[in-house]
C-alpha cells in the first residue's frame, strides 16, 4: 500500500518544493520508488512532460530528484497568473481556458477535486511512497472550504503533514505557533512535526525557542536547516527574480530582459552554472549598460510586454544594441522580436494587435484556439543566415531539445529558421521548422534550448573568442551541479533533521 508524507508551510517560499525534493531523493536513495505530488500550484514556470501537458517546474525538479519521468499527475491542477484576479487554468495538463478567482474558487471547485483525486489514485498504483507539497499555508481560514492544497489533501491521501517555516523572514515562532492556533481540531490533528529553514548563525541561541515551540505545539521540532548558498536549483516564482543575487563581473554579461510578464525564466538557468558568465536583469526602466549578448525570455502577455518596452524607451535601446551584440528571443521572446503581433479579438490583452521590434521578419497571431503544449526535437540546419549560423556552424545536424508552451503561433517571412522539427510544433502550420535568424537576432520557440550544452557552449564560446578569451569544453556544468545540488540537499536534510520520526510518519 502506497504511503504518503506531505509538506506544508506557514507562507509562500518556506522552503516546501526543497524539502519534497530533498525527500524524494532520500528515499529514492533508500530504493524505494518514490513521486512527488502537487493538488494545485499557482507558477509562471512550467514543463511539458511526456503527455504534452504542463505542471509546475518545481515538480519537474522534485521528479528528477525521484530520478522519475515527470508526469501530469505530480501536478493536477495549475494556475498561471494573468493579471487581474486571473489566471489560465490547467487541468490535468491540459488549459481549458482563462478564469478571474471567484469563478475558480466557487465554480470549478469540485471538477478540479475530482481531477486531484484522479491522478492521486494514478500515481498510488504506481508508486511505493508519494511526498506530498501543499501551497502557501493551511492557516488560510478565510478560504478553508475552498481549500483543494492543504489539509483536505492530507486528509484525502491519509498524509502526516510536517509544518515548514522560514526563519529568514522573521517571526518564524509566531508563524508556526499562529498555524497551529488558527487551524481546528480536525486540521490541526494532520499536524506532526516542525521544521526551521534558511537558518544562519548560532543554534544555541535559537535552542530556548525550539524547547518553547514544541510545549506550543505538542509536536517535535525535527530540526534547522541551515541557509547554503552553494545550492543551486530552479526558482518557481518570479517573486525570486528580485531577491535571488546573480554574480557579477565575470568575463561574459548576458543581459536578460526582466519582462514585466515574464515566465519560464528558468530557461536562464545553465548560465549561472557557467563559472565566467554574469546575468544581467534588466527592468523596462533600467539602461541596458554593457554587456555580451541580450536575451528577451518568454513573457505570458507578450502585447502588454511590447507596449511596456516602448512607452518605457526600452524597446529603442534593444534595438540599437541589435547592431552590435547578439539579440535572442525565446517563446514570446521571439513573437517580441518580430514585425507584428496580430491580436484583433484582443485574445492576449487590451492592446490588441501591436508591431513588435522589426528585428526579425516574422508576423505572429492569436487565433489559435489550442494552446500548443509539447516536447519538441529538432536538428540545427547546415545554412542559417546571420549570426546564428556562424555561432552553430560547428554543431550543424546536431540534434536539440526543449519544450513548446505558447497561445500564439508565428509565420515566418524572410528570414532564416533557426531549426528544423523532428517532433513539436515551432513556426508555421506545417510543423516543420522552428525559430528564425537573421543579422545579429535569432529566436526560437523552444524552452530549454539553452539547457542543451553543446547549443549553449557554442554561443557562449562565440562570446569568448570574440572577447579574446578561450574556448571551453567538456563536462556540462549545469547537469553536473544540478545532480550535486539534489544530492547535497538530501545530505543536509538528513544531516540536520530527525529521519526516525519522519520514518515513522510515513510508516507508522
């Protein structure tokens, strides 16, 4: 019989994706197979697994820490925000369309509980444990009977829940404490250990508050988790963008166009993993200052984001710099770059249909009724005109990888494509070509195309011999700090926690 153990949290970024993760890992490790298990996420970072369909980047992440495909049914329900109370609802992995929060809350509440059950009962056919994520707090009490994340979850799966808090923030007694008080007999019966997280600096001063929380609560404290600023691993929310600190003054700054929508910025990721890059985030208001190349990511309202690089000047200062560095464009990165996006039932926004930069000779359009949700493959053509095909000369033929999440589709005009289709979808009807080139700017609709080293490799090693700097080669950096990573978390967690008793909450 399938056992489960699920983490909850006093607040948003407690610490609940690492600790399902660091878990996942542990008991993988112990031979056990092990799945991770969302009910219902709120991320603009998404994957597409195996069943074309989306969930949350942190369960992709926690999959891998399974050393597991990840499936639709680690994430049931995701909601992508939008703006103004709306977000795009995803079922299953599948958007059955946009919705403002009451209609959610009263309205879909029990198709989407029935949808959570669903693929609970998949994943419990299939796997020997099932570690559990909640979102935000349970101690949301204003919404308790709306609640399809929290306790009703743990009560569904008959789940031990372990309380994580983040000390960082401050508070963390009152927070742990409050959750406790605030949730009735019947919640607060789920509720069977505590965990402190991100702590710095000497335990014994906290050891008088540990004693004092457990007389509280009646329930262990498990342990401190200490902050390591050695892990590296995917942010889920874009909330991260602001506190998260990139290096500086490396040798190569590639600077990332912080879109006031922006999503799927994980694709950002491997050059923080590359010991002699910076990233650079740029804000609508910020001056673009000196750098190596500039990349504008996936946006989920790319006609807002357009209007908002004109009106802010921004839009002309990309434009400029498009004559002497490369400019690189991913998903509404590349509808951004292009010479128009039509929008005439006004699908995407209020703005309507909008000229994009002009840098590459593509038109793009929202009519599209299905959201194009797919893990593509694709081969890098011999001749691509402009920049691109000088960077990928050496890796032409070569095979590539990523994921397609996109509402728009885009016709390609004049320019170059960047790649051709094996599997996806990419530019045009007919499936067969993806992305485009031409001068210094090249796009693509592929997510993760940098999370293919040698694709990565090639362009940065362009910037180093431009530079004067020398080529590198070998081992991919971000596959091999990322399993570290994993690994090291999974050391702290059973290095600093009380693996007896979280044993006995899943066994016992």
């Amino acid at each position: 019989m399938t056992k489960c153990i699920m983490v909850q949290g006093t607040s948003s970024n407690a610490g609940k994706s690492m600790l399902v993760a660091a878990l996942c890992r542990i008991y993988k490790n112990r031979g056990y197979k092990v799945a991770p298990f969302k009910s219902q996420n709120m991320s603009l970072n998404s994957y597409t697994t195996k069943e074309n369909g989306e969930i949350g980047i942190a369960q992709m992440l926690q999959a891998e820490a399974a050393m597991i495909e990840p499936s639709i049914h680690m994430n049931p329900v995701l909601l992508k925000p939008k703006g103004d109370f709306t977000s795009n609802v995803i079922i299953q992995g599948k958007s059955i369309g946009d919705m403002n929060f009451y209609d959610y809350q009263h309205k879909y509440h029990d198709t989407a509980l029935k949808a959570i059950k669903e693929s609970f009962d998949i994943l419990s056919a299939d796997y020997d444990i099932i570690v559990i994520e909640g979102a935000g707090s349970p101690a949301e009490i204003n919404m308790r009977k709306q609640d399809i994340a929290n306790m009703e979850i743990a009560h569904m799966a008959d789940a031990n829940v372990i309380l994580i808090a983040d000390i960082e923030m401050g508070g963390v007694f009152a927070s742990i404490a409050g959750t406790y008080v605030l949730l009735d007999d019947y919640d607060r019966s789920r509720l069977k250990a505590t965990v402190i997280n991100k702590f710095r600096g000497n335990l014994d001063i906290l050891k008088p508050g540990l004693d004092r929380i457990e007389e509280i609560t009646g329930e262990p404290v498990l342990g401190v988790l200490p902050y390591d600023e050695t892990l590296k691993l995917p942010e889920e929310d874009s909330a991260s963008l602001t506190t998260h600190v990139f290096s500086e003054d490396n040798d190569i700054c590639i600077g990332v166009i912080r879109l006031p929508k922006i999503a799927n910025f994980t694709d950002i990721d491997p050059f923080e993993y590359e010991s002699d890059v910076s990233l650079k985030m740029i804000g609508v208001n910020d001056e673009i200052g000196d750098v190596d190349a500039i990349l504008i990511p996936g946006t989920r309202n790319s006609t807002e984001d357009i209007y908002a690089l004109r009106e802010s000047g921004l839009a002309d200062k990309i434009i400029a710099k498009s004559s002497e560095i490369p400019i690189v464009g991913i998903c509404g990165g590349l509808q951004i770059l292009g010479n128009i996006i039509h929008d005439e039932e006004k699908k995407e926004s209020k703005q309507g249909t909008i000229d994009g930069l002009g840098l590459l000779d593509i038109e793009s359009e929202f009519s599209r009724v299905d959201k194009i949700v797919t893990q593509s493959i694709a081969t890098i053509p011999e001749n691509i005109d402009g920049i691109a095909g000088e960077i990928f000369k050496n890796i032409a033929g070569e095979e590539v990888r990523g994921y397609e999440i996109h509402e728009g589709t885009t016709k390609l005009l004049d320019s170059s494509p960047l790649l051709n289709i094996k599997q996806g979808q990419g530019n045009n009807e007919d499936g067969l070509i993806d992305g485009a080139s031409f001068g210094n700017v090249f796009a693509t609709y592929f997510h993760g195309i940098f999370h293919n080293y040698n694709f990565r490799r090639e362009f940065l090693n362009y910037i180093r011999v431009k530079k004067g700097l020398e080529a590198k080669y070998g081992e991919d950096p971000y596959e091999t700090q990322k399993d570290y990573s994993l690994n090291r978390l999974a050391e702290i967690v059973e290095e600093n926690l009380d693996m007896e008793i979280i044993d006995k909450l899943i066994f016992e």
